[in-house]
C-alpha cells in the first residue's frame, strides 16, 4: 500500500565546508563535529568538503552526491571566503541545485559554546576580562562579524571582552592581554573564536593570558547551530549571486 511518505520529498545533503588545515588534530574535531551534525538528524544526509589542503574537495563532494544540496560554511565570519571563494567554488554545472546557508558566526550559540571553553580552561565566573581571538581578516564585514561576535560573549559572561585579531588589522591577542593588563587587570582570559586546533591556536599559548580556551571544536551548541543555518539556506532566506562570482577555482590556503 503506498503512504504519504513515499512520497515525501528527500531532504537536501547538507554538504559541511570546511576551511582546511594541516594540523592533524584540526581536522579530527572538524570531523568530529561532523559526526555530531550527522546524529542530531539522522535521517538527512551529511557530507564533509574542504575547502583547501583536505580531500575531499568541493567538487569532489558534489561530484558524488545527488540531488539538492545546501552548503554550510564552517566559518565563524562572512568574510572574503563567505561572499567570494564559495560561491566561486559553487558555480557552474551544480549551481541549479546548491543553495549556500550563511556562515556560523556570529550567534549566540558561539558565546555558549565558547563561555563553556572558557570555564573549562578554569577562568572563574565573574568579571574578569575576557579577550574573544579570531582568526582576522581584512575584510571589514568579517571583522564586524568578530566585533558582533564579542558583544554576544560579554552579554553571556556579564564581563568586558575585547576582541583581537590573529591576522590582518589589529590588535592582535597578546596586545589586547597587554592593554587589560597596563589597565590594572593581572588576570585575563583568551577565549580562541576558533573551531578547530591548529595553527592559530598554538599561537594563542604565547599572549601573556592567564587562561586560554580550546577551540570552540565539536561542542552540541555549534552542532545544532549548523542545523539552524542549514534551515536558513534550505529556505533560500540567503544566497549569493553565483553568476556573479569569479571563475571556480579550489580556494588559496593559509596554511592552517
């Protein structure tokens, strides 16, 4: 006897993107929260593309994969690889059926996952000062994005945080440490506005903070995030002009 249900349309892939790295570990956790995503809906596929450096690649992914997809940048910011690289990568023959949902960040579920990170690293609830570290970029609207990203966090913790920048325009995280410091504060806290160990991350080891938070990694808060902006380019609510894009390419590394 035929249901409804044979009937009901096949839920997009979600095809995660992921920016790539050469730190083992880095990868790992990007794979673990992978997993996680994976098992909130189990009955919707999910995919892993990178986006540099890791196979498989976008077109890879896309080559093996039928039907709708939506793509989710794993990205905490709407900079350069957001607006530009990704819709590049996406263009072509698959454009008709890629919908591209928005970058993670910034969201209140980042400030949850990164304030448990941070009391994991062992900084006391309170006031202490809290320095958020982003990866940078020279993109203003992504670094609008990591400034947002700040405020989200010092309305979850009820403290100061300052946000800092790893690449690209200042500050970077070990002066933002300094200036709390040379305002009187001895104890500071790095909260790393990372998902993933890698390069950036050991860096952070070095800025002079008292604490240093890990990666804001596989964390449930992040998983159910990349569910919410799958929802969101499910529903075509956002989508780049791919047309528009430059001609597809795999994107440049930074060596992450």
């Amino acid at each position: 006897m035929t249901t409804l249900t044979d009937h009901a349309p096949q839920a997009p892939t979600l095809l995660a993107l992921a920016h790539g790295s050469r730190d083992q570990e880095g990868i790992r956790v990007v794979r673990e929260l992978t997993a996680r995503v994976r098992r909130l809906r189990p009955g919707t596929r999910v995919d892993l593309a990178w986006l540099g450096l890791v196979e498989p690649t976008v077109s890879q992914a896309l080559a093996r994969l039928p039907g709708p997809v939506v793509a989710v940048p794993l990205l905490l910011a709407s900079g350069y690889h957001v607006r530009t690289d990704i819709p590049a990568l996406l263009a072509g023959p698959d454009e008709a059926r890629v919908r591209v949902a928005p970058a993670l960040g910034p969201s209140p579920r980042l400030a949850e996952a990164a304030a448990a990170q941070l009391a994991r690293a062992g900084r006391p609830p309170g006031a202490t000062p809290v320095v958020l570290a982003a990866a940078g970029s020279a993109d203003p609207r992504a670094r609008a994005d990591t400034h947002h990203a700040a405020r989200l966090l010092a309305a979850r913790l009820n403290a100061p945080v300052t946000p800092a920048f790893l690449g690209g325009p200042g500050p970077d995280p070990a002066e933002a440490v300094a200036a709390w410091h040379s305002r009187g504060h001895p104890d500071v806290a790095v909260a790393a506005h990372l998902l993933a160990p890698g390069f950036f991350l050991n860096r952070l080891r070095g800025t002079g903070a008292r604490w240093v938070s890990e990666a804001l990694g596989p964390r449930e808060p992040v998983a159910e995030l990349v569910w919410e902006r799958y929802d969101v380019g499910r529903a075509g609510e956002e989508r780049p002009d791919l047309a528009a894009a430059r001609p597809p390419h795999e994107m440049s590394s930074h060596g992450r």
